[in-house]
C-alpha cells in the first residue's frame, strides 16, 4: 500500500509558497488558467472537489490543486480521503498510487497563551500562521471502500442550471441590473451591472460574468470588506480582478455551469502579481473561496465548505457527526 505522507525536510516546508507559486506561474506562461478547467474533455462533470468522508468542499488553492489532478489524471470523481480515512473506511490505498498534496493552515500557539487562556476560561489568541502538507487520493486509486463512498454524485439535471443560478442571484438581495453595454460592480452605489444573456457569443458565458462581479459585490464594505481601491491597472486593481474571477469560476463550478470564455487579457497582469510575491495566489484564492461560499451560503442547500485550517487525521479538528474532515 502507499505511504500516508511524504517526509518533508523543514526546508521543503519553508518553500511551499514558493512550490505552489511556480506551478500556477507555470500553467499560465503556458496559456493555461488553473481556474479554468477543459471540462468537455474530462472524465468527469464540472464540480468542487470534497471529502469523501465528511462531503465537506475543500476550498482555496487546494481547489485548483485537485482540479488540476482531476483533469490530468483522468478522474471521473471529485471524491478524495486522506490514507488513514481509507483505512478507517475498511479499505485502502492501491500499492503504487501517487497522491495529491493540498495544504492547510495552522497557528503555532505557545504553551504560556495556551495555559492563561485555560485559566482565563477563553480560546487562545494570536499565534503564528504556518502552512502544513498532507497528501489525498482520488476514491478511484483506493480498493475496499464502501459502495456510497465511490459513487460520483448525481449530475445536475438538464434544465435547471440556469434556473438555479437566477435563483442564486435573486436570493443575495444584490442590486443586480441587466442592460447596457459592459459589466462591472460600483462599490459607491454598491450595484452590478451585467449586459443581456442574449448580448454574449455564447449566453452561457454570462454565468461566469455574473458571478464574476458578484464577487466583487461580495468584497463590498458591509460584507467581506476587501480593499477595492484600486485604480485601473494597478496591483491593488489586479489583486482583486484575480480574486473576482476566481470566486466566478468557483461559483459557476458549484452550480455545475460550464462557461467557455477564456480571460487570456489578464494573464499578463496576474503573472506579474504573483511573481511578485509567492504567497499572492495562495491570498488570493482563499479569498476567492471566501467569496464563493458567502455566495453559495444563500442557496437553502447550501454545503459546509471544508476550510483550510483543519487537519485531516485530528479528531477534533472540523469533525462531523463523528467522521474527520479535511
């Protein structure tokens, strides 16, 4: 059977910044949007990878990360578990299997914090923030797993995508108009704007342009309060043009919407942000994620998202009815 984890040297630890940064660098010199996936090649339909274990969605930049596997690796499912949650389950990995390595965040809190908040009857405050490496498998890389555990679930049927996306968007509340010639959210009247479905190439597309500026409606100072000031073409306006089209693609993906349209314009800019500064595409998906599911929270059936701070083999980190989360 594979091993549970890779050992990583303190080093390797140090530069996981760094290891993701150049892989998104990388997929985009190439031409490629990781959040972009060629879904009409995949084995599998569109959708946000999850725990098999606890059904709850990974999130952040660990979306991209299985996304990617999804597609290169031919997986029908978006199902993964950790080697021990196999285990749990009565199977296990197959001898010879390549996991997919996602992160989590953690705060490093000292004995002295941890022992005057016990006496203080309080949760412990501050701490230090690292990054922590663990490896997943597909459900389809494992034998010996219960039947519900391996099956896909069911595809969104034909005919209410769309509607479940007008239904989404009635229900954030937004001040959300349809006309004119372009699409963009005015932080100071705190509105979208969207052209006609019928004004796009392909109407599919306007999903994604929705959702899009939704995200930034998200950022807006009464909800996540991102910062929004700035300028057109400046690193600021970059950094949450990057956040905006993320929170689009993962909102789309979430309502099984399959848009075309490509953003290949703002490769430039979004390669220059990220490398400057390693740790950008980890900020900025995390707040894509954010985004996203303060969307998604307004649908009555909306999932828990699986953060990026639980361990995935901690008991008491994010378990549900008993089972673990990762």
């Amino acid at each position: 059977m594979a091993h549970a984890r890779t050992t990583r040297s303190a080093g390797e630890r140090t530069n996981l910044y760094e290891q993701i940064t150049r892989r998104i660098i990388a997929e985009l010199e190439a031409g490629r949007v990781p959040w972009v996936q060629p879904w009409d090649s995949s084995k599998a339909s569109i959708g946000m990878p999850y725990n098999a274990v606890s059904d709850r969605r990974y999130s952040g930049i660990n979306v991209l990360t299985l996304w990617d596997a999804i597609v290169s690796r031919g997986f029908a499912s978006h199902a993964f578990l950790t080697f021990r949650q196999a285990l749990a389950l009565g199977g296990h990995v197959r001898r010879g299997e390549r996991g997919v390595g996602v992160i989590y965040t953690r705060r490093f809190i000292s004995k002295e914090e941890r022992r005057r908040a016990d006496n203080e009857g309080r949760e412990p405050s501050g701490g230090i923030p690292f990054l922590k490496w663990f490896t997943v498998f597909s459900v389809e890389q494992c034998e010996g797993l219960p039947a519900h555990i391996c099956e896909p679930p069911p595809p969104i049927p034909e005919g209410l995508i769309l509607p479940q996306a007008e239904a989404l968007i009635e229900a954030t509340g937004a001040d959300f108009r349809i006309g004119g010639p372009s699409a963009y959210y005015s932080p100071r009247h705190d509105y979208v704007q969207v052209p006609r479905p019928d004004d796009f190439h392909d109407p599919i597309n306007w999903h994604r342009t929705a959702f899009h500026e939704l995200g930034h409606w998200v950022g807006g100072t009464s909800r996540l309060n991102r910062d929004q000031t700035g300028a057109f073409g400046s690193v600021a306006y970059g950094k949450e043009e990057l956040v905006a089209e993320m929170a689009g693609a993962f909102v789309c993906a979430a309502l099984g919407i399959t848009p075309t349209v490509r953003h290949a314009d703002y490769i430039g800019s979004w390669l220059e942000i990220i490398r400057e500064d390693n740790r950008a595409i980890l900020r900025a998906a995390s707040a894509a994620s954010k985004a996203a599911d303060y969307l998604l929270a307004f649908r009555p059936e909306a999932a828990t998202a699986a953060n990026d701070d639980e361990d995935p083999d901690d008991p008491a980190a994010g378990a549900l009815d008993g089972r673990v989360a990762a």
